[in-house]
C-alpha cells in the first residue's frame, strides 16, 4: 500500500510499462511470422507461449538480477594488435543473439520469396515445438535486453524515486506482467495484419535485420571491442531504431489506405492466411 500511494512510483509503473510494450514489439513481429507458418489452430497457442515465456523470462531474470549484472565482468581478455576487448557473459548472449536474429530473418526472406512451401517440404520448420524453441531462444535474448534497460532507467532516475530496491523490484514486475497482458490482447489482431499484408512482413524481416545488427552492436560495446588502439565500437541508440520502423510503418500504412482493392498482392511462401483469402475470393468470383 505504501508503493500504491506513492505517484513517484505509478510514473514508474506507467513508464516501464511503456518501455516493455516498445521494447515487444520486435517480439510480436517474430511472434507473428513463426506462428504464421503453424496450422490456423495452432497460431494463438504459439503467441500465447511465446509471450507467457518473454514474460517468465524477464521475471526470472530480475529475481536474479545480481546474476545478471555479475555476467557483466569479462571473463576473456585479448589483444591482436589491431582488435582488443573481454569477453562477458552478458556480451556473448547478447552478440550470439544478434547472430541468430540476422540468420533467421535473412532465411525468413529467402524462403518467403525464393524458398519451397515449409508446410510441404518440411515438418520441422512447421511444428509447433520448433516453432516455440525459436521463440524462447529469442526471448532469453530479448529478456536480457529489456531487463537490462529496466533496471538502468530506475537506477538513473532523477530525483531518487523513494521506494526502495524492494519496491523497484515488484514495479518492475508489475510493468512486465501489464505490458504483457497488453500485447496478448494484440497481438492477434497485429498477426493476423503482418500476415495480411505482404508488405508489412518483409518490413517486419527488415526490422528484425535492423534489430540484429543493433544487438551485434550492443554485444561488442559490452565486450569493449576497440579496433587499431582505440576506435571504439559504440551501441546503437535504441531511439534511432524504433524511429526508423513506426515512420516506415507509417510510410506504409499511407499505401494501403491509398492503393486499397486496387488489386491483389503478391503472396509470399508460407503465407497460410493469404492463401485462404485468395482462394476464397476466387471461389466467389
């Protein structure tokens, strides 16, 4: 109650889980291209595990939240003449993540626009077990990031907020559970409109590359990377990033509502829900 009563602690509240929901939003668009290759049945519960994870995850991760920041410390330091740094826990996830990203955004590309049909090629790639490892992994990496940001945006509040380590704790975790809540409602309807629109899937893919590299990035500026004695490799601001995707989706969102029903779209490999509508569609025509 005495957090409750507190406005310094609701502005927390309000903000974190402003940050959560901003920060999953590249988790709902991986959400909604891996659960659109699953059977129609299948495309909740893959979005439902795959947020309840994200949100395990995080909670998880700030109950250990010293763990965490201990993983900070390199473990492995070198020197080659013209590239220097240490290697860490936190910058191995976070690069290694960053990695995985590219891979399957890069794939997701090529098998959407060049690639044979999954659902007939091959079973894996098409389950719902394969489909759920895919997001957990990516949730460990997401997880971190969020967390991370988190606890640096309580710790660096201005003036001191006034309730605590304890306190910080369970508004951290009241965020996590909100923003999450939130993006269950939906992220339905945003699967259901990434696979509708072409478009919106292979910007989705963009912004998944986008995000790689960033990760990448942030992997080695937690290592200090430094190249030829001192060049130093810096973090991508995450305000740079999120700008460039809601103007591009922005951008976008202007063509359909201008080329609406001017004529049908390209349907892309996996496309499960596209495919349904345009058979449809001939078959009142």
């Amino acid at each position: 109650m005495e957090i409750l009563s507190n406005p310094n602690a609701w502005v927390a509240l309000l903000t974190l889980t402003f940050l959560e929901i901003i920060l999953g939003i590249d988790n709902i668009v991986f959400l909604s291209i891996v659960s659109g290759k699953l059977k129609e049945e299948d495309q909740p519960k893959a979005r439902k595990i795959g947020l309840l994870l994200a949100m395990v995850f995080r909670i998880i991760l700030l109950f250990g939240i010293t763990w965490v920041m201990s993983l900070k410390e390199s473990f492995c330091d070198f020197d080659w003449g013209f590239v220097t740094g240490g290697i860490s826990g936190q910058s191995i996830i976070v690069f290694g993540g960053g990695l995985f990203l590219l891979y399957k955004s890069v794939s997701e590309i090529h098998h959407k626009l060049e690639g044979e049909e999954e659902g007939t090629s091959g079973k894996a790639s098409s389950s719902l077990s394969a489909a759920v490892l895919q997001i957990a992994l990516l949730n460990i990496v997401f997880s971190f990031d969020s967390i991370l940001t988190a606890v640096g945006l309580v710790s660096a509040a201005e003036p001191p907020v006034g309730f605590g380590p304890a306190g910080a704790l369970e508004i951290m975790i009241g965020a996590i559970v909100t923003s999450m809540i939130i993006m269950l409602i939906f992220a339905g309807p945003v699967s259901k409109f990434v696979n509708q629109h072409p478009t919106i899937q292979i910007l989705g893919l963009s912004f998944l590359i986008l995000i790689g590299v960033m990760l990448l990035a942030e992997g080695s500026h937690l290592a200090d990377i430094k190249f030829f004695g001192g060049t130093e490799v810096h973090s991508i601001p995450k305000g740079y990033l999120y700008f460039a995707i809601f103007f591009s989706l922005f951008v976008e969102f202007l063509n359909l509502r201008m080329k609406k029903n001017s004529k049908k779209p390209v349907v892309l490999h996996n496309s499960k829900i596209m495919d349904k509508e345009l058979e449809d569609t001939d078959i009142t025509d």
